[in-house]
C-alpha cells in the first residue's frame, strides 16, 4: 500500500469505525427493518468472533468487504474516477447498480451505515458470481495479506518426496525468514546418498510409461498446474515467496506467478507445436522424427531468487518426456515445496519429479555416479556449475548417454550511458535494476558507466531516491549472502580508489539488511566492476567523453560475464558488445526479461545459454528419433545405371 493511497486510508478508517461501533444495532436509524437487523447480527457475530475470516459465512475477509464498501462510497460523493484504480473493471461498474438498489431499499433514507450494511449483504450473497467478473478476483492485494497472516510465526514441515513417500531423515535444517531471522519459515531435511540413489531408481523405473504418453497428456499437467496458481493457490505461493525469499507483493507477483503461469504454458504450448516439426517425405517413403525424453534421469539444481526459475527448471524437462530430481534451494523451500504439490495435484504422476532437498556436494556426487545420469539443468553459482561439470566429464565413461548440461550463471551487468541519453530514464532505470529485491536477480546491473557529462546530473537524481527505498527494496536472503556483500563494502570503504557515495551500511540484528549502496570509482578495472556480488550494490566508472569507443571496448573485456547489459544510446555500441551479453537491451534497464519476449540467458561465465521462456529451450530435454518407413520394397540390389 503505498503511502498516500486515499483509497487504502479510507479503507482502514472505515474498518476501524465499523469495529469500534461495537453494537451496530445502537446506530440504527430505522430499528424496524428485519433486513438490516439481520445484516447487523452478521456483523456483531464476526466483530466478536475476533477472527472475521473464520466466522463470515461467504468466506470473504471482510478487510475486502469494506474496500468494496469505500469504492460505493466513492460512487455517492461523486469522486469515483478520482479514486478507483482500474477505471474500466467490471465489478466496480455492478458496485455502482447495487449502490443504487440499496438506496432505493433502504427504509429509513438517511441511515449511511444501514446502507453500507446492505452492501455489504448483496456482496456476500453475490461474492461467488462477483469473484469470477472481477478482474483482481476480490483484491489480490488483501488476499495476499490474508495468507500472509496465516504464515507470520508459523513453521511448515517440508519433507523429502519420493514417489508417494514423504521421507524425514536425521539432518534436519531450518528456512529462515530474511527480513526476520528469528522466524523458521519451514522445517525439512536433507535426503542423503542413499535417498538420493533409491529416488533415482524409482525415476527410471517410471520413465518409459511417461515418456510414452502422448506430449498432449503431458502438457496438460503444466496447462492445468498453470490455472490453479492464476488462482486458488496464487495467494499462498506469493505469501511463502514473500516470506520465505524477502520480496515485496510485487516483486514476488512477478516471480512466482505471472512467470512461473508463463512458464507452464508456454513450454507446454512449445512441447505440442514440436510436434508438427517433421522432416520432408519422399516418393515412396514417410519419414517421422519422434521426441522422445532423454534415457536416463534429469537433475534440477534451483536457485533461491526466483521461484518460477525452480518450477521450469523441474517442469519443463518433465513436459518432455523425462523423469526429474528436483533439488530446491535452502532458501527457497517453502515456495518450492508449494509449486511441487501443485504440479502434483495437477495430475503429475509420483516418480515424475521427486522432490529431494540436499546439501550440494552429497547431491552433486549422487547424480554424477549414477549411470543413469542423462542431463543437469541449472541455475546457480559458477564454481558450482563447473565443479558439477568437471564431475560429469571424469565419469563419461560410467554413462549410458553423454548428460546434457544446461546451466544459468548469473552476471556483472552492465549499464553503458551516451551523452546523448535521457537523464530520467538513466536514473529510475538504473535504480530498479540495481535495487529491486536487493540486487539479487541474475540480471540485476552493477556496474554503470557515465560520461563525465552527464555524472553531475544523474549522481544527483539517483542518491535521493536511493535513499528511501521502501516502496521496493527487501532484506538479502541470507547470512552468507550478508557477509559476502558486507566484506565489498568494507573493500570500498578502505580502497583509495573507490567512494562510496550513497548507502554502505547493513544491519543483521533482526534481519539481513544491506542499505542500497552507490559507489563511485576511480579504477574501471577494480575487482569490484568484475566480480559478482549479487547484493545491493552498484559501482559508477565516469569516463571523459571523448573516450566513448575505448570504454565500450573496457565493457566488453572487464568482466568474464556475459548476461545481461543495457545502452542508453542508438550507436555502434551494439556491434563492439555484440558478445558482452546474451540480453542485450537499448534505451532500457538490464533486468525485467519476460517469457517469450525476452528469452533469458547468456554465454562465456554466465552459462549455456540455452535461453529459457524462448521455443528452442524444449529441445535441450529431447532426443529425437527419425523413422523412416518405405512404403516401395526394394527388389533389386543393382543401382539402375548398372543395367
């Protein structure tokens, strides 16, 4: 809610009198309508209750009842259009008829509250029919803070999933809360070699009969597990991303279901249309390629700071006709344990996707032993990948197939300024990619260069808006994470080439916080341009401008990267940084990669670059098998020019 929503405050002000009224009988006017005093006993009975939600017979909170009662309060005084958000939705136009039936009904005429309490009434009566015309189904905004609520202190128990077996070991570990440490979001345990080696033996047993299926059968699991997080389980995957992963309602809308939904039917969609890829008939024969999943297992190694990026990781090679062990990040447990009973109340069969949490190197070494080893896809750290590769080739000789390896690896993205670049868009480019969710996206931009030009201006709008970051910015996941940005800035505070000029401060009493930092250096090769950090942290090279095409040349070389980058200027500059970054963006920020717009992904340090949300990412989880059928027998060994 931001801070000056009129709407939200009206809101509060309402529910606040509404409860403060006690009796709501007291302040009736007409005290004879069997209407309003049945409406009134409602109400007592749920103010009373304490806990509205469980009480109210429609289920509806009536934290959303009073906000559709402001909107109609709106409607009266006049100021709907000022007020109403979406302007255009349907539910606010039936608002204002119901508005108007309530008047009309009303007994005593002059009663505001009696009529507030009519509302309230036909809205309950009605909420299933209004809940499928509204366009924000009932404000997602308080069904959210509805299942956040339900999550605040609570610990949810996250076993280890095999088949249809819930398993607990001894080694068992904590999710903590980000933004409050004290706070053990869930409880799991990590499977260890011998889980490991028995989940990948129930995988391959099943592997033929879902392999088999027709790729339609398939796809409608991520089709239908797609509809079910648009709606009844949106607000609770949001909620555990949010909790679990310290992002903001918007951030974790971004993530965990618009496109992790988009991942699901996108890849489902590209999984059927492959199917119609068919090679050229010939007089007398009809060739078929068959895609089939790999022969072997797929193991999904995920990441903490996206919750749709572990459901495709998981999903997609799945959709293909492969079995899957999906290992979710630590910190990402709750999140992740939510998208995996949701792929399975889809109709995923058990054995499909296991669900196996683990420490790294004991899951690293399970998978790379197993013979049956048939890809990795990933998205992590580079000493991981590489370690997990070098694994992989000491072991080519145990394997059945050589293992596809597909993997995601973060970046030092760039943000490179012209003199001709609008100020503005500079700045409130730069402050969103650098700053949103802590800089913790794979994408997010941590270097930038400015020509000296143009410094004075953009220092000056991007230090005032940096520090008030509230609207947007969150704790970093974790203690680790913390130490690790917390030991850049203390490189920055003590290197007489850098100066920090906005932020530099963290905080881990309660939480783990990271002020959003702006650094200034002297020295474009510093480690601080080169190495990731993945925290709240952006570092400025001012270049004199008359240095343009030497400094797009630093660009390209500085960093072993090459994921992400912007421009802010229509130049040559995408021909010298045509391989500095597999999303390439001009006049735009480094981050916001949607699916099927923008498909993600990038070469040298930054991975395989296989570009995840595009059509082609299918492929990487098939191996396609060519039928040729003749339908003319061959009757003669002699070619005809032999007579």
């Amino acid at each position: 809610m931001s801070a000056g929503c009129v709407y939200c405050v009206c809101l509060l002000v309402l529910f606040i009198l509404c409860v403060s009224a006690g009796c709501v009988y007291s302040v009736c006017v007409c005290r004879l309508c069997l209407f309003c005093v049945c409406l009134q006993v409602v109400f007592i009975l749920c103010v009373s209750a304490g806990c509205v939600y469980s009480v109210c017979v429609c289920r509806l909170c009536l934290f959303c009842v009073c906000l559709q009662v402001v909107f109609i309060l709106c409607v009266s005084a006049g100021c709907v259009y000022s007020v109403c958000v979406c302007r255009l939705c349907l539910f606010c136009v039936c608002l204002q008829v119901v508005f108007i039936l309530c008047v009309s009904a009303c007994v005593c005429r002059l009663c505001l509250f009696c009529v507030c309490l009519q509302v309230v009434f036909i809205v309950c009566v009605c909420w299933f029919y209004l809940f499928c015309v509204c366009v924000c189904r009932l404000c997602l905004f308080c069904v959210c803070l509805q299942a956040l609520n339900s999550l605040k202190g609570a610990t949810e128990d996250i076993p280890c999933v095999v088949g249809d077996e819930h398993v607990w070991t001894k080694d068992i570990r904590y999710q903590l809360s980000p933004f409050n440490h004290s706070h053990k979001v869930a409880k799991f345990c990590y499977a260890d070699k011998e889980l490991i080696n028995k989940a990948i033996k129930a995988s391959v047993a099943a592997r033929r009969e879902w392999d088999l299926k027709p790729v339609q059968d398939r796809a409608q699991v991520l089709f239908k597990a797609a509809d079910i997080i648009s709606g009844p389980k949106r607000a609770e995957i949001l909620a555990k991303t949010m909790i679990g992963q310290g992002k903001t309602v918007v951030q974790a809308e971004i993530d965990a279901a618009a496109e992790l939904i988009d991942f699901f039917r996108f890849n489902a969609k590209h999984a059927i249309e492959l199917q119609d890829q068919q090679p050229l008939d010939a007089a007398g024969s009809t060739n078929t390629m068959l895609y089939r999943g790999l022969e072997g297992f797929v193991a999904a190694v995920a990441p903490f700071n996206f919750t749709a990026i572990g459901g495709n990781l998981a999903g997609t090679p799945a959709v293909m006709g492969n079995v899957v062990l999906w290992k979710p990040s630590d910190t990402a447990m709750s999140a992740s344990y939510a998208v995996y009973r949701v792929l399975r109340e889809s109709g995923l069969p058990p054995n499909i996707v296991q669900f196996l949490p683990a420490d790294g190197p004991v899951f690293g070494d399970a998978i790379t032993s197993s013979e049956h080893l048939a890809g990795i896809n990933f998205t992590g750290s580079v000493p991981t990948f590489k370690r997990l590769w070098k694994q992989v080739a000491q072991n080519l000789d145990t394997y059945r197939t050589f293992p596809r390896l597909a993997g995601e690896c973060g970046g030092k993205n760039f943000h490179f300024v012209h003199s001709s670049a609008d100020v503005q868009s500079v700045v409130m480019g730069t402050i969103r990619s650098a700053f949103e969710f802590g800089g913790q996206k794979c994408s997010a931009c941590s270097r930038m260069y400015v020509p000296n030009s143009l410094w004075p201006q953009i220092r000056q709008k991007m230090v005032d808006p940096v520090e008030d970051f509230s609207t947007f910015f969150s704790a970093v996941i974790d203690d680790k994470s913390f130490a690790r940005i917390k030991r850049w800035l203390e490189h920055a505070k003590s290197s007489s080439n850098l100066a920090v000029i906005s932020g530099g401060t963290c905080d881990d009493s309660k939480g783990y916080f990271v002020e959003p930092t702006i650094i200034e250096t002297r020295d474009p090769q510093d480690a601080i341009m080169n190495e990731e950090i993945f925290g709240p942290v952006l570092t400025v090279y001012v270049y004199p401008e008359k240095d343009y095409q030497k400094v797009l040349q630093l660009i390209d070389r500085t960093s072993p990267y090459a994921l992400t980058g912007a421009v802010k200027v229509i130049s040559d500059a995408a021909e010298a940084l045509r391989n500095a970054a597999g999303n390439y963006y001009v006049n735009d920020k480094s981050t916001g990669s949607i699916v099927a717009q923008q498909p993600f992904g990038g070469a040298r340090a930054s991975g395989t670059n296989d570009k995840p949300g595009g059509p082609h990412y299918v492929l990487r989880w098939t191996s396609p098998q060519v039928v040729k059928e003749t339908h003319v027998p061959l009757t003669e060994w002699k070619y005809p020019y032999m007579g």
